[in-house]
C-alpha cells in the first residue's frame, strides 16, 4: 500500500506540461491502482478498488494533511491573493473529507456492527452506495495535494493536479452511481424511519450529538455539491492568474474537466428526479391510458413545482387557495394534490417526498396561457373557476379587485369624455379653456391612465399564472373550458412556465419530431425539447432572384418597452435582425427583421449600391469605455450604430438600429478594395480587405469613426476573410495564417494554424480561453489557446454522421458560432452540426457526442447567428402591486384587500367609504390653456386677478400628481427603474438563425431530404429557439 501511495505522491510532483491529454496518460500509468477495472455486480463493487478501508483514513503522521508554510516576503498582490485562495481549497477539501468520514465513521460503522441489528446488511448498502469510494478518490487528491502544497513557493501550479485527480474514469463512474442512487437511497432512508422505530431513534441521537447539528441528509448531499464548490475557486484562481503564468493554461484545462464532470452529473441527477417524480405521479393516476403512457417512458418530463391554486369570485375575491403540484411533460399537463408529506420528526432528518392524487390532465395542445385583458377572445364556454365553486353569471374578476374596478371607471369615463369632445366641438363661442384641443388633451390623458392602469394589473399579475384548460362537454355537448390560476413563487418562476409551454408546443411539431440525431450513436435521435427546436423557416427576400446570395446577418438587441410579460416569455430574443444578401453582378440588399414576436417579422428593406459583404453592430460606448478613451461625457449623438461593408470598398454606418436606419457616415479605401470582414473595439473600427491589408479607424471624440485617422497595416497577399477581437489585440487571418495585431501599438506577432499553404481560414469562433477554425478545404476544424497560439484539438466533423456520405474531400465548413454552450457548424451541404462546449471560463473543447439536424438547407450554409437579449429587470420586479395582500399565496379569505392604491392616494378613486378628496388632475402635454384663443370660461369676474385666473389652469407643478414623463409619448411607472438585483436575476432569451438556398427535411440515415421551398433557389431563414436561461 505504502508504494501505491508513493506512486501517488510522484505523479503528483512530476507535473506535465502539454495539458490534459499527457497529465492523464502520465497519472494513469505512473499510477497503476487508478486504472479502471471491469464493471462488476452490486454485490462486488468493493473489489474493483483498493482496500479502501486502508486507504480512507490514513495515518496522518505518515500521510499529514496539506499545509502550507508561512508567507514569504516580496510576494506580488495576485500571488497574495493566490495563496488565500490555495488556502480556501486547503480548508474546503479537508472539511469534505471529515463529512465523508463522518458518514463511514459514525453511520455505516455503526449500523453494521450493531448488535441487535438496526437495520440489514442488504439495506444498508444501497443507504451509502459508493461512499467509501468516493472517500477513496478524495483520500489520494489530498495526498497529491499535500505533495504539492510543500512545493507552492517555488511551483505555484495546482491546475494540472485538479486535472490528473478528476478527469479519471473512476472518479465519473463513483459519483455517475452515488448521484443516481441519490434518490433511491432517501428513500430507503424515510422507508426505514417508518419501519423501524430504532433506526429513526439512531438517526436522531446521531444529529444531538454532532457539533454542528447536522442530518445524515446534510452530509450525504455534500458529494452532489462538491464539484461546483471547486469550479468556483478555480474561477477565483484563474481570475488572479496573469497571462503567462505557468499555471494558466492548466488552470483552464482544470476548470474545463470539472465543468464537464458537474455538467454530466447535473444531467444524471436532473434524469434521476424526473424518474422517481413521474414514477411517483404514475402511482395516482387512475386513467389507465395516462398511466400506462407515464410508465412507458416515452414522455419527458419539462417541468414540475408546487404552485397556489386560487378560486375567486365573481367581485375578485378569493373564495380559496391550495397548493398543487403541476407536471408539465413533453405532450400533457398534469395538476396533481398534494397529500400529506409525513411525520415531522421524519421531515426534519431526511425530506420526505409527497404522494399525490391526480385532479386534472390536458392535452398540451388544447392549453392555453391567459393573459389580462385576453378574455374578451375566449368563448362563452369559459369559466374561471375550479370544480365546487358556483358559476357566476357572467365575466368573473380576477386579481386586485379594486385595480380592476379603477380600470372600468377609467374606460367608462373615457368613452363620456369623447362624446363630450364632440359636443364641445359645437360650441358657438370661443374659449381659452373649453375647446376642442383641450378636451382631446383630456382623452389623451385618459387614455395614458388606462395604460399606466393596465400595466399595474399587469404587475399584479407578475407572479399569476392563468391557463384556459379543456374541460368535460356540457350536456349539448358543446366544449367547455375553464380557467386555472395558479399563483407562483416568483416573477422568475412564471417566466419559465410560460417559455416551457410554449417550446414544448413546438417541440411537437413535425419538423422537431425529431428535430436532432444524435452522430455517434446510429440512428439514435435525441428528446426534442431538450435540443435547440426549429421555431420556423420562412424566405429572406420579397422577390426571388437565383442570383441573390446571402453574405451576413447579425442580431441587434433592442428592448420594447410595451411587451407584456407573456409575450416576453415566449418571443425571440427582442430587437432586430438585419440580413443582408448580393451577388456579383446584383446590387446590394438589406432586410431588417423585428424580432419581437415569436417568429421574424419583416419591417424594412434598404438598398445599397454594391453587394454587402459584411456587418457588424457597434453598441452605444458605455461609462467605463467612455472613460477609458478619456471622454467625460459622450455627445448627444453618440449611440450605437452599424457598420456595413460592401464589395465596391465602401463602409456604411448607419446611425440607427431599427426600423428608421439612415446612413451617417460613408468611409472609402484608396484602392476601393472589397472589405470581407469587420470587428469593432472600444475605440477603433477593424476592416480586413481582399488584398490581405487591415484598415483601423478610430473614434472621433467618442463620436463617429474618423476617416482622417485610418491607419492600414499589410497582413500578405492573401484575403483577410476573418477578423476577432479578444481584450487588447485582434487576429486577423490571411491565407493559412492568423496575425495577431495589438490594438493599442499595431505591432504584430504571426503563426501558422494549417500546413497547407493552398487552405486559408473562413471562420473564427471563440469562447472562453480557446479560438475555433475552420479553413476553405476540408472537413476538420481547429481549437487554438488564446495566449500560447497552441493547438489544443482538432475536430474532423466528416466522421460525425452517416448522413454526411459524400466523402471527406467535398466535405467544407462554411460557417462557424459558439452560442450557449454549443458549437455550431454550418456545411457546404446545407448540413448544420452541433458539438458540445463548457460554458465557463476554461478551453472551449468538444466534450461530448456531436447532433446532426434532420432540417437542413438544400445549399450551402451561408452564415449562422446567434440572437440573445436579457429580458427588462423590471419585469422580474415584484413592486408593491405584486407584494401586496392579495397577491400573496396564502389561503385566506383576501376580499376585502387591495395591492395597491390609484396613482395616488388622494385619487377620486378610491375605496367605498372614503371621500371623493382631491382628484386626478387630467392633463397630457397641454400645460397651460393662456395661450389658446379666446377668452377664460369662468364664474368670475372680469375684476378677477391673473393669479386667479392662473391657478384655475394647468401647471407644470400639478402633472406631478401622475409621476409620469415628461416626454407626453412616453407612459412610465412613478418609480423610475432601479439598477439592483438586475445582474443576479438576469433572464436570458437565445435563439441561432441559419441563412442558406432552400429548406429540406432529411430522412434518417440518407444525405437526401424533401425540399420544401421553391426547388432550394429562395433564400431561407431558419430559427432555432433555445429555452430561457433563468
């Protein structure tokens, strides 16, 4: 054993430097007991390890924990903080081992050794499935760590150890089985506690005596949290690794093996407690055909929480309120109740899960989300009440009960107030305050009240989900629906259940069914909704044109402010979509998308003199750039613009980003060279051009680009096809190189990325430390590290699929993105492929098996672009009309509440029983009628002073009583937008859009699909929505 350990310890101090691949093999054979062995049964496991026993608790005066020594002088602030930070790692690994020990220790020791017996050996077992295993992996990190901590001062390495200690099978296989037994083993656990009145006695004395308090659930959750607890240190130790540390690349190809290792694991558990909730809602289900389908595995579960149903009545009352546990599956949704949990002695030790008695199932389909001011389109058959409340006699109240009744007398006295216009605008005489422009400035004002009205309804109902669900035919048999309101826990929480209704709807689509075959396993095609799902395909360009060739798109986030709750749920990513298209002998053509809305709408066209090569949209500088660049404060016109490159070498910057787009600012090459690419900075404009020469431009006082201080630097001969910009320097490709440029000097430093000096690079994509390529010959792409220029891997997408049969050499990447942890490859046959990526901070590697698109165009993928926006902080606010009573999830009786009083307290409309008080001073942008014809109508003499005329008219004072801008086409809440809370409640909309000839639907197994879209000559979009990031 003593040799083993040894072993250990050498492997641990002779570190590699070529990253992962190395470290790995160099552990495994210079460590032969961490080779996997054989799988074998339950009833072996233990022996496919060393005697663990042994080696769990080591002698530490043999093995002493790590521990590092006293802090040497002269140490640089990121070494400081490093050291802390080891420190932490230290202290965290050796509290996790004494967890581990502590369930062997002071739980299964005990619990074997029992005499009487407790409990049997046979379930025993399965309680601590692969504990002492996962003691094991744990027990050699801290000996490799120990080794490595007395080297700190003269090392300062630890990535390559995290990668040479968890990237082992092993380590996946114990924790694959721990996680997955997880659920299994609580719920032998409560089984025993009801069962067995002295182990339940046993659990609770073991919890009195510990120091800290803590369950045997506690402790047994540790090992499912462990790896995200190490990722975040990692991050903090990269965070203060600088560039060119020996540490950094490890530190990277650490952070990458952990996050795929949690990513796997998370997955595992995510599939384990779908199983145990849909085996659990299966027991209550007395519908054979609904039970036999849950059984059977083939639907998936989406979503499941406990939600508050409320019943109200028909003044908006609550008559009453339960929780209810709502399971929405790929094709049904189910809303079960929620029996009694258990004994509370047993809750409190282990969580003891729900059993349920199913009270109503709907087709997806026939579900409907309701939002306010919606019922007016449902059908007379609905009613918004659960089963045992009356039906009322006609349209039933839901939510704050005086908002609504606000909202009435505010329609009810806009529509007296327009027929009051119209008789004032009979009127013989002439009057400075009573004439037409006056009373239009009172429906005006109305009107703004309504909507400032609406929107308070609305945000009471932030966290009150409403769906329209099929009911029983009536007697005629006429279809009857009914209405469910569930109210959730947060604003964040009925975000997601609106967004997963809404994909799984277009999950069930037949172009998602399925949507994704899975490339290295044959014929094996994946879940729909947990794949990117084909939200539609529609054609480019008005008119056809062969000729037409799509070059660019890009996506420019723009929030709309008057987008409902809803419908910014289930949209695409908000702003706009400019595509643009040309050929060679074809003028240049751009067509601008809205996005607001769950598919593209098209809503302007531009032309342009030249064929558009590229695009890129340059976003409004913000504070820290601003004072980066040295400006205080940017001009008034400074805002974001975009940069249009066409083939006759003109730059077009157009100055704004929807729909009234105009051109500001023309910039010209000398030579008129086509620019193929462009990529911005904070301060400078970048334009690789075909004659292998970059163009920089810089801003002018932070305005405009500036033609006068263009600056060239010469790259070769070769075409500069591709350009990125990574914090301070730029890569721009040329031929089968990439020359990475320094913004702030422009000098250069080169390497090459393809021996063959005939391929040139097409495309770059980067994310976290690395950068993908792919070249304008062959099938394979490559990942370089963004500060060693090494290569990291390298990709052939050929051997992904059978379906891609025509051969390597005709095989060609034409189009490359990193969208939300998947790489996306567009190819020359129209075929798009998707491949697994971290998402963090680490090397962008392929971690996992590739996805093929069974949608795919008929020619080549011609660009592919991701769409994201992050939806308004203010929607995920809960302001005082969501806090208020009424809005609250409790059960009881809440008629006579309200959220939330009128625009004010003194408002005219306020609750029976109070005085009518000072009223809302109706006023929209007319601040004063003294300027109007005619002469005053009033009561008093014309001895009356100014003054007193004065106070009778508008003041600027008196609007506000509203808290309302001053722009009159602007209607805001009083309170205006706080910036809290935003980055941590951030909810984040994607989607990737493909451009290319034609649209077709390939067969499993074959290259050849149906095309669907004009013979594959119309230019198509397809759209690709991903589910809200919350």
């Amino acid at each position: 054993m003593t040799y083993f350990l040894e072993q250990l310890m050498k492997a641990a101090r002779s570190g590699t430097k070529d990253g992962l691949e190395k470290t790995k093999i160099a552990v495994m054979r210079k460590v032969s007991f961490l080779q996997r062995k054989d799988q074998l049964g339950n009833a072996g496991e233990s022996e496919k390890f060393v005697n663990v026993g042994q080696l769990a608790f080591l002698d530490e005066n043999k093995h002493p924990p790590p521990q590092l020594s006293p802090m040497p002088e002269g140490l640089t602030s990121h070494q400081v903080v490093r050291r802390h930070i080891l420190g932490s790692i230290i202290q965290s690994e050796r509290s996790y081992l004494e967890s581990l020990r502590r369930i062997l220790q002071e739980y299964h020791r005990p619990l074997m050794e029992a005499d009487p017996r407790i409990l049997s050996p046979r379930k025993i077992r399965p309680i601590f499935h692969r504990i002492r295993e996962i003691t094991q992996c744990h027990s050699m990190f801290q000996i490799a760590l120990a080794s490595r901590v007395a080297e700190w001062d003269s090392s300062e390495k630890i990535g390559d150890l995290f990668v040479a200690s968890f990237s082992k099978s092993m380590v996946l296989d114990v924790y694959s089985d721990y996680v997955n037994n997880f659920t299994n083993a609580m719920a032998l656990i409560k089984k025993a506690c009801m069962s067995k009145p002295a182990f339940l006695e046993f659990l609770k004395k073991k919890q009195a005596s510990s120091v800290d308090r803590i369950t045997l659930y506690g402790l047994m959750v540790k090992p499912i949290q462990r790896f995200p607890q190490f990722i975040l240190l990692l991050q903090d130790m990269l965070k203060n690794t600088p560039k060119g540390h020996v540490d950094r690349l490890p530190l990277q190809l650490a952070l990458t093996e952990l996050e795929m290792l949690a990513e796997k694991l998370n997955e595992q558990k995510r599939v384990a407690d779908q199983i145990a909730e849909t085996q659990q809602l299966a027991r209550s289900v007395s519908d054979r055909l609904l039970s036999k389908q849950l059984n059977s595995e083939q639907g998936s579960l989406v979503l499941c929480e406990t939600l508050i149903e409320t019943v109200y009545g028909e003044r908006g009352q609550v008559l009453k309120s339960k929780e209810r546990k709502v399971f929405l599956f790929d094709d049904v949704l189910i809303c079960a109740n929620i029996n009694v949990k258990g004994p509370p002695d047993i809750s409190s030790l282990v969580p003891v899960g729900p059993k349920y008695t199913m009270k109503w199932s709907a087709p997806l389909q026939q579900v409907q989300v309701v939002e306010v001011g919606q019922e007016g389109s449902q059908s007379k058959d609905t009613f918004f009440q659960q089963s045992g409340a009356k039906r009322p006699s006609g349209k039933a109240i839901l939510g704050p009960p005086r908002l609504y009744h606000e909202l009435q007398e505010l329609q009810h006295d806009l529509s007296v107030v327009e027929e009051v216009t119209l008789l004032v605008g009979t009127l013989q005489g002439m009057y400075q305050n009573l004439n037409t422009t006056v009373a239009q400035d009172w429906c005006l004002a109305l009107q703004r009240l309504i909507r400032i009205k609406e929107e308070q309804i609305q945000s009471a109902n932030k966290c009150r989900l409403r769906l329209q669900v099929p009911g029983r035919p009536d007697k005629s048999g006429r279809p009857v629906s009914f209405m469910v309101v569930l109210n959730t826990p947060n604003p964040l929480s009925k975000i997601s259940w609106v967004n997963r209704l809404h994909l799984a709807k277009i999950a069930q689509r037949e172009e998602n069914s399925p949507g994704w075959l899975c490339g290295e396993d044959e014929g094996k095609t994946m879940a729909p909704f947990w794949c990117p799902l084909l939200a539609c395909h529609m054609t480019v360009f008005a008119t056809k044109s062969p000729e037409r060739k799509l070059e660019a798109a890009l996506h420019i986030p723009v929030h709309c402010a008057l987008l409902g709750f809803s419908a910014a749920s289930t949209s695409l990513p908000q702003g706009y979509l400019w595509v643009a298209g040309g050929g060679e002998a074809s003028q240049g053509q751009i067509e601008i998308f809205s996005l607001n809305r769950p598919m593209p709408r098209a809503v302007k066209s531009l032309q342009v003199g030249s064929a558009v090569r590229c695009l890129e949209y340059v976003p409004e500088p913000s504070r820290t750039e601003e004072v980066e660049a040295g400006v205080q404060k940017a001009p008034s016109g400074t805002g974001a613009n975009i940069c249009v490159g066409l083939d006759d070498g003109r730059i077009l910057v157009y100055g704004s980003v929807d729909t009234a787009a105009q051109c500001l600012l023309t910039l010209h090459n000398p030579e008129g060279c086509p620019v193929l690419s462009l990529r911005h900075s904070s301060r400078f404009l970048f334009a690789g051009l075909r004659n292998g020469t970059m163009m920089v431009y810089g801003r002018r006082n932070n305005d405009l680009w500036d033609p006068e201080s263009c600056r060239c630097v010469s790259l070769g001969s070769e075409p500069v096809r591709t350009l990125l910009v990574l914090d301070d320097s730029v890569w721009a490709s040329c031929g089968n190189s990439v020359t990475v440029v320094d913004i702030s000097s422009l000098t250069t430093q080169k390497f090459e990325v393809h021996p063959d000096p005939m391929v040139s690079i097409a495309h770059m994509a980067c994310a976290g430390g690395g950068v993908w390529m792919a070249f304008s010959q062959g099938s394979s792409i490559r990942l370089f590290h963004t500060e060693t220029l090494e290569l990291l891997q390298e990709i052939n997408i050929s051997t992904r699929s059978t379906l891609l049969n025509t051969g390597p050499k005709s095989m060609r990447v034409t189009s490359l993105l990193i969208c939300q942890g998947l790489l996306w490859v567009g190819t020359a046959q129209g075929l798009i492929i998707t491949l697994p990526v971290p998402k963090l901070e680490g090397i962008p590697k392929i971690t996992g098996k590739g996805m093929i698109s069974l949608n795919a165009h008929c020619g080549p993928v011609d660009f592919l672009v991701a769409t994201t926006s992050t939806l308004s902080p203010e929607l995920l606010k809960r302001d005082s009309v969501g806090d208020g009573p009424d809005s609250a999830c409790g059960g009881e009786d809440r008629s006579d509440t309200s959220s939330q009083e009128s625009l004010q307290q003194s408002s005219s409309y306020q609750g029976e029983g109070r005085g009518k008080g000072r009223g809302v001073l109706l006023q929209y942008k007319l601040r004063s009628t003294s300027g109007l014809p005619g002469r005053p109508l009033t009561a008093l003499g014309d001895e009356a002073s100014d003054s007193s005329l004065e106070s009778l008219e508008h003041s600027v004072e008196d609007g506000s009583i509203y808290e309302l801008s001053d722009d009159p086409e602007m209607w805001v809440r009083g309170r205006p937008c706080e910036r809290d809370g935003g980055r941590r409640d951030r909810v984040i909309s994607a989607a990737v859009i493909s451009g290319g000839k034609g649209f077709r639907r390939l067969k499993e197994g074959a290259a050849a699909g149906t095309r669907t879209s004009g013979e594959g000559y119309e230019n198509i979009l397809m759209v690709w929505q991903l589910p809200l990031t919350v």
